[in-house]
C-alpha cells in the first residue's frame, strides 16, 4: 500500500528515477537486490585490478574459503532475529575444532564420533549461554563477551604445549576437498532447478485454489529464472576447475533447513515474534525462554560445524583457530545481507550472502596484495555502509507508522 | 456495523448476569485500592468503567484477568462462583483482555499476530517439525475480519508495522475473539487514535455487543463511552460510587461522580496510586 503511494509522491524524469531506485534500496524489501548488486560491483571491481579473480580455480576457493564463515553465520542470524548477539561464536569454533582435532590424533576417536563431540560441545556451550541469559537475565552481549574469552581460554588448555595439531587425512579432511563429477554437479542443478520450480507452482496453486491472491507472477518468474540462471552459472564455473564442491552443498544445504525451520514453522515464527516484540510474544502463550535457550544452542553447534569446515580447509586446528576476525565476518555478513541488529528482521539467505560479500572483499584484496591494515579498514567501511542502510531503512519505517 | 442478524454466544437469565463480582478488596500495603467493589457484565452488553487517575479502574480489570489477584471478593459465571487465580484461569473461563499497548508483533504479517501462539498446521505435521498452514490461517483470518466488519483491512499478509492505530486496534481486538471468549476487557481503546479512527474502533466494539458478548470497556473519553456504552460504573477512591443507564444520564452527571462533587467530597482529595 505505503509503496504506490510513494511511487506517485515522486517526480518523474531522471531525478525522480534515481530517487524511486534509492526509496527501492532503502526500503529492505529489495534486500536481497541490493546484496546482489554489491557482489557484482565487487566482482567487476576485483576483476579490473587483478584477471585471476574470476577465474574458475579462484571463484572455487574463494566459495571454499568462506563454507566456514557461511556455517557460523547461519547460527548468528538465528541469534540476530531474536534481537540478541552472541559475541563467542568465532571461539566456540575454534575450541570444538579442538576437541574434535585432539580426540582424533591424541585418543585415536573416529573421525565421525569426533566430529559428532564436537558438535555436542558446541550445543552445551549454547545452552550454557542460554541458560545465563534466561535464568539470570545476563545481557547475551556479556555473557557471550566472557564466553569469548573463557572458550579462547579452553581452546588453549585442550590443544596442550604444542598449541597445533595437524589432522591426518581422514573424513574431516575429505569434508572440503571432496568435488562432483561434472556430471553429478549437473544432475544436482537440475534437481535443484526443478525442486525449486515446482515448489513455486504447487504454492501458487494452492494458494489459487484456496481463493487467495496469488502475488505477481512476473516478479516470482524473474526470481526463478535469476536463481536458475545462477546455478547453472555456478557449475559452469565449478566444472571448469574441480567440479562443485561437498563443501558448498553442505552448507546450501544447511541453509535451506535453517530457511524452512525460520519460514515455516511454529518455532521459526515464534524466534521471530520474540525478535519484534518479546512481551506480546509471551502474553500470546510462547515460552519465550525455551525459543531463546533452542536457539543459542543451535547457533553454538552451527559455530562448531563451522569450526569443523575451518579445520577441514586448514588441514589442522592451532591457536589461531577460530580467532582474529572470523567472529566480526560472521556477524558483519548477515548484517549487510539485510538482517537486522535489532532483532525480528532478516533471512537465513543473508548468512550465505553477506559471507560471499565479506569472503569476495577478502578474497579479491588477497589477490591484489594488500596488507592487513588495508584490508581491515575496507571490511569495516563496508559493514559502516550495511548498517547505515539499514539504519535509514528503520527510521523510514518508524515515519511511516 | 453488520446488518445481518448475528445469534446470541451465550443465553443468561435476568437473575443472574453473565460475569459477576461481589465485594472485591484489594490492599497494597496501607492503601485500599479496591474496597467492597460489586460489578456486573451481561451478555450483549457494553459497560463502561470509568474513574480517575487512582480510582481503582485497572486493579479491578487486573483482578478479572487474573494477571493481579484480587484479596478479597468473589467471582460468578451465569451465576455459578469460579476463582480466577491465573490468566490462564480467565482465559478458560473465557474472558480476554485487550490491553492498551495491544501486545502485536510490528514485524509478522497480520494473520501470523492473528495466530500467534496458536498456529495452525498442515495435517499430519507434527508440532515440531509442523509445516505451518499459512493459507488456511489466512483464509479464516479473512473470514473473521470480514464477520466482524472490519473493511479498513484488506490484505492480511501486511505487516502490523504498516497499520494505523485503528488497523491495530482491530487486530488486537480480533485476535481476542479467536479463542471464542463471552466477556472482552478492552483498556483504553480509543486512545490515541482520530476521529475517524475512534468511530471505526466503536463500530467494532457495537459488533462484539451483537455478538452477544459481555465488552468492558475503560476509557477517559466520556464522548466515546457515551457512543457506545449501555451502562456507565463509575469507581472514586476504590470504591464504586455510581452506576448510570447511558440513556437518561448527563456528562455533568458522570463528571460529578467521577471528581465526586456531588457526594460533598472535595475534587482535589488526597490521590490514591494505583
């Protein structure tokens, strides 16, 4: 309704163009638009300075670098949405890779089992939290700050004297140097392709047949033949080099659970109704410190997945492991994808978006040699950027009420 | 407001009213809030509580909805005494509170606040793992704002950040008729809000009396209460000083209860907090 009227409260001609383009940006409901626009001026920029950085060996690492920031940032969304934050992600991942990594090499575990405890202690840290931020009312923004320091801590303490232990070549190993065949990476895509397309059929129909307005058919076409567009290009891409790898699949593939829990089910609704408005959520009769517990627990496990990936692609968990800037590109990422700071606003999608922004700013200023310096300043100013869009986005809102 | 007939939710008798409470008391340390209050609802009837600031007028819609216990008084359904020791309790009982900051989620679609806590699923899911029928909670979310004529809301896949206060009024309001309660509090529910606004809220609350419930509402506006009320109770100092039939009563004559002129007492009297 809001959007006709602004769109005649603007002026024609150019101006008024770039203004409706700006309202567009800025109103968040072309979030993902605007996500995508910035990859590909990121993309173009990179390719400029450096001819390497769409080639199809480094568009393949660069997805690889980033299947653990992806894998953590999932977890950080789902936080996010309840309108918390959990600043100890970066070391529940690093000290889960070290359990799992010295239950390999020190306790001769199986890589499955190992990888199993790591999780599990990655869920226990996460109802840990949880339960400080529920029983005690703890800001989650302390708590977690301790948490960052006391698992770092712990991280140290399970890794011993050497502070590195190599992992052999194991399951764990194979998680991020295993590729399809390039005829398996396109069976997958057309799966995928059609999966996705029949889903939106079925939805229209059924919404047709329950006599509710189906939603513009051209917008959702676009969208499909966008994403469909993407995929192919994406094992395209892939094939060229090694093939489409587990990794990346693993993690769509995480994402697409994380989709449906958040979009389609009770419990997703409730995390966001906790988000948007906590106390209407518990006088509607939701145990709004059940959702809050569940879901630090999923978001420490998801930190520990990614834990694992990191460790898969490093061939070994060190000190290191899970530190420096991994936890601020874990929550900088969905962030400038679109979901909000301020809880109840957001997508799962943003995970893998805003860890493709981030891992394409990193990736292309690897290429180009810059120094750390350089490269720290760009990531903040871009993440700047992200929430001042998002920050005009809420105040539009607030005059629209 | 609906022209087609709507039956009677509930059938009561003369004798003994459908929501009815004797002798409520209520002390906060050396202050009476509420001493020896007496209130009655009937079906298809809208009372209007009003009071001063202090008067007493939340303590009592409290003590209904269970969310502040009461320490004396006793409560009566149709005539048969229950206790209302939770809002869980009044919730059973079938009395719901539609409080003043209306409780709804900015970020859901309309029929996601409608449903809140109360989704519905696809059959054969589980409550866990449930797919959610949204179509089936949107179509009867339709279905209920049309019943109750709400027109002012027309796409209820908007989200609640887009609404008015009127909008948001009528959702609040619908979402309490979604558990099929025979007595609505309703705190306030003009406030705030325009004229046009206002009448579409008071629309809704004649349609709630055609429905054959029991409405409570509190309200300063005396202009809104006179609109819409059938009977006016008027509480001072936790205690209720007047009850006015709607036809055949004056503001002067409300106002004067309410500051208490006409009882001797003076208007600036000692406040009693709530």
């Amino acid at each position: 309704m809001s959007e006709k009227e602004q769109d005649t409260q603007v002026s024609g001609g150019v101006g008024g163009t770039l203004r409706r383009l700006g309202r567009v940006l800025t109103e968040g409901r072309a979030g993902s638009l605007l996500v995508i626009l910035m990859i590909a001026a990121i993309w173009i920029f990179f390719q400029i300075m450096n001819a390497n950085f769409l080639s199809p060996a480094n568009l393949t690492n660069l997805m690889l670098q980033n299947v653990a920031v992806a894998t953590i940032s999932i977890g950080v969304v789902l936080i996010l949405l309840l309108g918390e934050i959990d600043l100890s992600v970066g070391s529940v991942s690093g000290l889960c890779a070290a359990v799992m990594a010295v239950l390999i090499v020190n306790h001769n575990t199986s890589p499955m089992l190992a990888m199993l405890a790591a999780l599990a202690t990655g869920a226990a840290i996460g109802l840990f939290t949880g339960f400080m931020i529920t029983r005690f009312r703890i800001p989650s923004f302390v708590i977690t700050l301790a948490g960052l320091l006391l698992w770092e801590g712990l991280q140290l303490y399970v890794l011993g004297a050497t502070g590195t232990v190599n992992l052999p070549n194991n399951l764990v190993t194979k998680l991020t140097s295993t590729f399809f065949s390039p005829l398996a990476g396109w069976i997958i895509a057309v799966l995928a392709i059609v999966c996705m397309c029949g889903l939106a059929f079925l939805g229209r129909a059924r919404r047709r047949r329950a006599g509710l307005p189906a939603g513009p058919m051209r917008a959702q076409a676009i969208r499909l033949v966008l994403v469909g567009a993407a995929m192919i290009a994406a094992i395209v891409v892939f094939n060229k080099d090694r093939g489409l790898p587990l990794a990346v699949v693993i993690v769509v593939g995480l994402a697409l659970v994380f989709v449906y829990v958040t979009e389609q089910t009770r419990f997703g609704r409730h995390i966001f109704a906790v988000g948007g408005n906590a106390e209407a959520a518990r006088r509607a009769g939701i145990r709004i410190d059940r959702v809050r517990i569940i879901v630090f627990v999923l978001a420490s496990a998801l930190a520990a997945g990614g834990g694992i990936l990191a460790a898969s692609r490093l061939l070994a968990v060190n000190q290191s492991s899970g530190g420096s800037d991994l936890l601020l590109m874990a929550i900088a990422g969905p962030v400038i994808a679109g979901t909000s700071l301020f809880g109840g606003r957001g997508s799962v999608w943003s995970a893998l978006l805003g860890a493709l922004v981030i891992g394409s700013i990193a990736n292309g200023m690897d290429l180009m040699s810059l120094s750390a310096s350089v490269k720290f300043m760009v990531t903040g100013g871009v993440l700047i950027l992200a929430v001042t869009l998002e920050a005009a986005t809420r105040l539009r809102r607030q005059t629209e009420d | 407001m609906g022209d087609e007939p709507v039956p009677a939710v509930t059938a009561t008798t003369a004798a003994s009213p459908l929501l009815a409470l004797k002798g409520v008391s209520k002390r906060f340390g050396p202050l009476e809030a509420l001493t020896g209050v007496d209130f009655e609802v009937d079906a298809g009837e809208v009372v209007a509580l009003v009071g001063d600031n202090g008067a007493g007028k939340s303590t009592l819609i409290k003590a209904i909805a269970g969310v502040q216990l009461c320490d004396e008084g006793t409560f009566f359904m149709r005539g048969t005494e229950v206790t209302i020791s939770s809002p869980k309790d009044a919730d059973a009982l079938g009395i719901t509170t539609v409080y003043q900051d209306l409780a709804l989620c900015d970020n859901l679609d309309i029929f996601a606040n409608l449903y809140l806590g109360h989704e519905r699923f696809v059959k054969n899911a589980t409550r866990f793992t449930g797919y959610l029928d949204e179509i089936e909670m949107e179509k009867s979310s339709l279905k209920l704002l049309e019943s109750l004529a709400v027109t002012t809301i027309k796409d209820v896949r908007a989200h609640v950040a887009s609404l008015s206060g009127g909008q948001r009024q009528a959702v609040a309001i619908t979402r309490s008729l979604l558990g099929e309660p025979s007595v609505v509090l309703l705190d306030e529910p003009t406030a705030a809000l325009g004229v046009v606004q206002t009448k579409q809220v008071l629309n809704l609350i004649r349609t709630l009396r055609e429905r054959g419930l029991g409405v409570v509402v509190i309200s300063h506006n005396l202009a809104d209460v006179f609109e819409v009320a059938d009977r006016i109770i008027v509480l001072r100092l936790g205690g209720r000083v007047a009850t006015f039939d709607v036809k055949g009563v004056s503001h002067e004559d409300v106002v004067a209860a309410i500051t208490g002129a006409e009882f001797g007492a003076a208007p600036d009297e000692v406040e009693e907090p709530t």
